[in-house]
C-alpha cells in the first residue's frame, strides 16, 4: 500500500514538473514563437533572386549543428532568416528568424538586450506588437543601462499600441532616470513633445541637448520654440 502510494505521488510529481516546465517555455518564448515550416529548397527553384539568401541560411545552419551551445551563431542565423523575410515578406520566414533570436535569448539566460531586442523587432515586423512589447520590456529589465530598449518600447508605445502620453513619459523618464548616456533618450522626449504640440515642456530638454553637444540643430529647435506664440 505504501509503495503503491509512493507511485501515485512521483507520478503526480512528474506530472507538475512537466506543467511547470511547459509554462515557463510558454513564458520564455511567447505565444507567436512556435516554429514555422519553410522549405528553403523548394523556395530556391521557385525563387531564383533569393539564391544568395537561401544560401547563407544554410551555410549558417550548418555552422549551428556544429556546436548549436555556440550563441553568437543564433545572432548570425536571426540575421540570415530576417534578411530574407524582409525580401519575401513571409510570417513563416520571419517566424524562423525570432525562434534563432529565442534561442539565444534561452542560451544567454535573458541576459543579453541583443537577443531580445532583435526577437521585439522581428514580432513588430510581424505585426504582433503584444510580443514585440514583451520582449522590449524585457530588454529594459535585463540591460537597464542600455538606451535601445527604452527608445523601441517608447517608439512602439507612440506607433503601435496608441498608448497614452503618461505611459510613454514614463519610459522615456525611466530611460532619462538610469542610463548614464541618456542623449538619446532625451532627444527622443523632446521630440516627442515638441509632436504632441508641448514645446514649452520640450524646451528645457532641447537646452539640455544643446549645453551638451552644441549642436546648432538643437539650438534651431530651441529658436523655433521661443519664436512660436
């Protein structure tokens, strides 16, 4: 009896290991990241002027299979899938490139803004932006220091998901408030005021811009506000 319950129970141990090991794969990887079917040789014949395309997606895949721990080929294969999506415009085909980034976004633990970053921009090209802001986001999370995530969440926020103007604020304050060479971040507040009609609270941030670079660009900017009723 006691034996036979000891198995009831590693079974159902067994049983949520295997739940818990599904929803974090779901979280890791998202909805929209399940692979895609494309046959590359197939697309060859059909498609003669991807040759050079199709190709280096090969050549990249032979090089995976030769040590596929190796994370900067996922970098490589992402780019070689992507060059060809953007020629072929095929979900399928961008769908095999953000499942390259995924994998590297599994190899370097979520570590590395390269991996998510170019895993956001691939969902944003398919249109899914709910996945292109999860991955943002998580960039944000991982690389706080760095710029690019703040500036595509913000970017996404304005073009894609009609966010509201405290929600975009609020990254690009974030951004403003962490990273260290913030320039970028606050030139894309100010001009992001300045769309909305808000100069007088661009204002000050193009001062900022130009007390840092002295660039006459900013200077015009600061110009035309001042000069604008």
């Amino acid at each position: 009896m006691i034996k036979k319950h000891s198995m009831l129970v590693w079974i159902a141990a067994v049983i949520i290991f295997i739940g818990v090991m599904g929803y974090f794969s779901y979280r890791e990887t998202g909805a929209g990241s399940a692979t895609a079917s494309v046959n590359l040789n197939k697309m060859l014949k059909e498609r003669p002027e991807y040759a050079d395309l199709i190709t280096n997606i090969q050549k990249v895949e032979e090089e995976v299979k030769k040590d596929p721990g190796l994370v900067e080929r996922y970098a490589q294969l992402g780019l070689a899938w992507k060059s060809l999506a953007e020629q072929t415009k095929d979900k399928a085909v961008f769908s095999k490139a953000r499942d390259a980034y995924i994998r590297g976004i599994e190899l370097t633990g979520r570590r590395s803004s390269i991996y998510l970053l170019n895993a956001g921009v691939v969902s944003e090209l398919m249109e899914e932006y709910t996945e292109a802001e999860r991955y943002y986001q998580m960039a944000v999370e991982s690389t706080p220091g760095d710029a690019e995530p703040y500036l595509k969440l913000a970017s996404l926020y304005r073009l894609f998901l009609n966010k509201s103007k405290e929600e975009i604020m609020a990254v690009y304050d974030k951004g403003i408030a962490t990273v260290v060479l913030s320039t970028p971040i606050i030139q894309a507040k100010a001009e992001y005021l300045r769309s909305t009609g808000d100069g007088k609270a661009a204002l000050p941030l193009y001062e900022e811009l130009y007390r840092r670079s002295q660039n006459q660009q900013f200077k015009n900017s600061i110009d035309e506000i001042k000069q604008t009723p």
